[in-house]
C-alpha cells in the first residue's frame, strides 16, 4: 500500500543553513493608498501597449508583460545568526585565571550558526522602496538585494507586518524601474496571470497561469501573527522556494498581488499557488512607510469561519448561502454601534459581495481605523445598509506607531527603588521578559538583566533609555548591566537598526 499523502501549505521562501558545510533546503512555514508611487510618474520598463493599445500579439502572448517585470522584480538574500539561548549567567571560576569564560569560547560559538535565507521582492518606487514578504526578511541581519541587471545593494527593512506576511525594504538607488499597483478587486477566475521571482537560486523566471479562485483562507500565517489576514487569489502559476515575494502581474504588466504560499504534499510546486492581493498590499505598504507598523482596522463582530463542519453550522443556526454569519456583537465595538446584532448576515462592504468570511476579512483589511464604511446585511429576510466607522483593537480610531523600543522585543520596566537600593544603583531598565522576535533574541541576553548604562551613559528609567535610542547617531550600541543574584557585569552589544546597512 502507498503511503498516504498529506497536503501542506507552505510559505516559499528559500533557506540555508551554514555549520561545518552548506547545504539547500526550503522553509515549510513559505480605497486607494498609493503612498511611494507616484501616479504622474511612468516607470521605465512601462512597456509601450500600457495604454491599452495591444500590439496585435493576441492574448497568449505575455512578452510586453513579461518584459516589464523583469527589470523591476529583485532577488532578496537574508543572513541570520542563530545562538542557542544559555542558561542564567553565572561566574565561571576560570574567568579570573585566564581572562576569558571557557564555556562561552568552546561553547557558544560553535553553536552560534548562520542561516542564510533567498527570496524575491518587487520595486515599487523608482527610489528603492521594495515590497517582499515579511518571512523572507524575518529576523535577518543583514538584506542584500540584487537586481535583474546582478547590481547589488545592502537593504534596510523599513517595516514588517507579519499579520499580512507583508514587508518593505529600501536600497539607496535612483531611477530604478518599477511596477505600478493593479486592482486585485477586479481579478477575475479565469483571467491570465504570471508569477515572476528567483525560484530555487535560479536567475529571473517567468511562469503563467490562470486565476484558479479567489478569498482563499489557508490558516498560514497564524505562525507569524496571532490576528492574520487571509485572503488570497489562488493560481496555478509555477512558484517554488525562493519565489515568495515575488509579483503576480496582470497581462497588462501591473502588479496584482505578492506571492506567498504554495500547496504542495512534496514541498515544490504542486498546482496551487497563493499570492496577496495587491489592494491589501497598497495599504499595507502606505502604512509601513508612513507609520512604521500597520494600522489595522476591525469591525467589531465574530463571525463563523469558512471552514466550520456541517454539524457546526446546524448548531449555530447558520443557513447557507452567500454572506458571512455574525455569532456574536462585542458591546463597544463599531458594528454595535451601528447596531448590528448576532444572527445577521452581512452580505457587502462598500457594495462589493461577500460570499465568504476570508472575502470580508481581505476587503477590511484594505481601510485603516476611522475609515467609514458601508455594511450591508440582512435580519429577517430583509436587507439593510447602515454606516460603520472601523476603530482598532483597542475601540479607538488611533494612530498606532512604532516605536523604538517596539523594535527590542522586549517587555521593559523601570528599576523600583527599592531594588535599585539592594543593587547599590541610582536606577535602570529591568528586562521583564524578551520575545522570540526582536532585536533583544539575538543577544545572549536573558530574561531579568537590568540594564544600567547605554553606550557608557548612565540610566534610569525606561523614558530615559528610550530617549538616548531615539536620539542615537550610532546604531551599534553597548548595553551594561547586572543579573540580580549574580556576580559581576556583562555587557551585550546590540544593532539597533537589526536588519538596516
């Protein structure tokens, strides 16, 4: 008997892992905001039949297309450094004897290894801004990014939004050519596409497909983010590691979506690819470039998932059809105020149809909190369409922005007097706990450190860390500090812009 085969989704981005040889390996995880672009400008690879005018190749023929891509789609290479976490520092009785702590010479670094990741991204602006997936530049330290004409730059990440799987990255380059912003609203099944990337380190590749199906929900990207935006525009465009990140293009040449997943039980292409739609991506991008963290809005309802069993569906009372169920109304959020109430199914936002969950959830995530909206639903066999102002997670219509300490990954809190008495200090920053991601996890730094000095100047509270960061001219930064219960001081270095160059 053949053993059964079990279909995976997978993000495609390509990874490998340096120790004592190198070896190849892919990562099973893989409105109108135009903010970089600029609508009166024309990119340079803008083919000449833009404007609407074919030029008599017939509809198969994706050169014009193709050609457009190409220059302005780039091939993203990521290095990390992964230290295994130590335990709780403590002194080492050969420190004093030889001036170094054997256990970190003969252990630490030869567990400290360096991955090395490769993916695709797509030029937005002629000035360098890229967009790619936030998996493919996750945690790395340094980004390079190399065009289609093998011109290499160093990468700054600008701002990540794992929710999205959704990242931007600028290079210092001027009069690149770019890709202009399609409408993934109007994507329809059936329609040409083509998939554009660096798949498994080989040079630019072009593959062609149709829309397969739309408002996708694959459960992905809960790895990277407890509130994820799903809904993707499946194809079966060829994609395989090392294409997420890349463009999915119209045949007029404009971008229609992000690569991001494929569906396969081998880990390579198996027929479906998944792309992010372009509208959630515009959006994404205005917010990361203007704010520096997403701005994500809510409607304030829980509703039933796509993928409830028959018998769930009977025991909630939901009917079938086109809409998306509302099982429950918070009191507070924006649909109770608008007066929307358990039992309701909503059928439009903004006149577009739902006909599922992941459709809702993909035309939300194109607005931002205060954005008003149209919602359409029906009680009792009648259809109603009331005005709703979105808010944000927290019930307001609040700018979220991003700070510098957000950038730690870490939970922070100023010393108490009382233990900055017992440690015989004026003052200083307790290192309450530290994320898996952020700057702080690539560190040896543990849970508990009390950090004292930043760059030799000393600190008191967590205002005052966070105002010599901000108004730090130098991005490498020397942390000083003590492990209360434990002897001596230890220092960590850290790179306060991580991924930038």
């Amino acid at each position: 008997m053949k053993a059964k085969q079990v279909l995976a989704i997978m993000l495609i981005s390509a990874s490998t892992a340096v120790a004592s040889m190198w070896g190849y390996n892919h990562f099973v995880a893989g409105k109108t905001y135009y903010y970089g672009q600029d609508s009166s400008k024309v990119p340079a690879n803008y083919a000449k039949f833009f404007d609407g005018q074919k030029n008599g190749a017939g509809p198969a023929d994706f050169t014009d297309a193709a050609s457009a891509a190409i220059p302005a789609t780039v091939h993203i290479k990521t290095k990390t450094t992964r230290t295994a976490s130590n335990n709780l520092p403590k002194k080492n009785p050969f420190s004093d004897l030889f001036g170094i702590d054997p256990d970190d010479f003969f252990g630490d670094r030869l567990r400290s290894m360096p991955e090395m990741a490769s993916g695709s991204g797509v030029i937005i602006s002629d000035d360098g801004y890229i967009v790619t997936n936030n998996h493919v530049v996750d945690g790395a330290d340094e980004v390079t990014v190399t065009l289609s004409n093998r011109k290499s730059f160093k990468a700054k990440v600008v701002g990540t939004d794992p929710s999205s799987d959704l990242a931007v990255v600028k290079i210092d380059a001027k009069g690149l050519p770019f890709l202009l912003y399609g409408n993934s609203d109007d994507a329809k099944i059936g329609q040409w596409v083509l998939a554009v990337g660096y798949p498994l380190n080989l040079e630019t590749t072009v593959t062609a497909g149709i829309v397969s199906a739309k408002g996708r929900t694959l459960d992905i990207n809960v790895r990277q983010s407890a509130t994820p935006i799903e809904s993707f525009i499946q194809t079966d465009a060829a994609v395989n590691p090392g294409n997420s990140g890349g463009p999915l293009i119209t045949t007029d040449g404009k971008l229609l979506g992000i690569n991001s997943a494929i569906a396969s039980p081998t880990g390579s292409y198996a027929g479906y690819s998944f792309t992010i739609p372009v509208n959630i991506v515009k959006k994404v991008v205005a917010d990361l470039m203007k704010y520096g963290t997403a701005q994500r809005a809510y409607l304030g309802i829980k509703y039933a998932p796509d993928n409830i069993s028959d018998e769930q569906r009977k025991s909630q009372g939901i009917k079938d059809g086109d809409g998306v169920y509302v099982s429950d109304v918070p009191a507070n959020g924006a649909a109770a105020q608008a007066g929307l109430q358990k039992g309701d199914v909503i059928t439009k936002i903004n006149g577009v149809a739902l006909t599922s969950a992941s459709d809702m959830v993909g035309q939300i995530a194109t607005y931002r909190p205060g954005d008003k909206i149209n919602i359409s639903y029906v009680r009792d066999g009648k259809e109603f369409t009331v005005p709703i102002t979105l808010r944000n997670n927290t019930g307001t219509t609040d700018v979220i922005k991003n700070t510098v300490l957000d950038k730690l990954g870490a939970d922070l809190e100023t010393l108490n007097k009382k233990d900055a008495v017992t440690l015989g200090v004026k003052g200083g920053v307790v290192v309450k706990s530290i994320q898996e991601k952020g700057l702080f996890s690539k560190t040896r730094m543990e849970d508990g450190f009390v950090i004292l000095k930043v760059n030799g100047r000393e600190i008191s509270s967590v205002d005052e860390f966070k105002k010599i960061l901000e108004n730090s001219a130098d991005p490498s930064l020397k942390l000083e500090g003590v492990y209360p219960g434990y002897d001596g001081a230890f220092t960590y270095p850290l790179k306060l812009n991580g991924g930038d160059q």
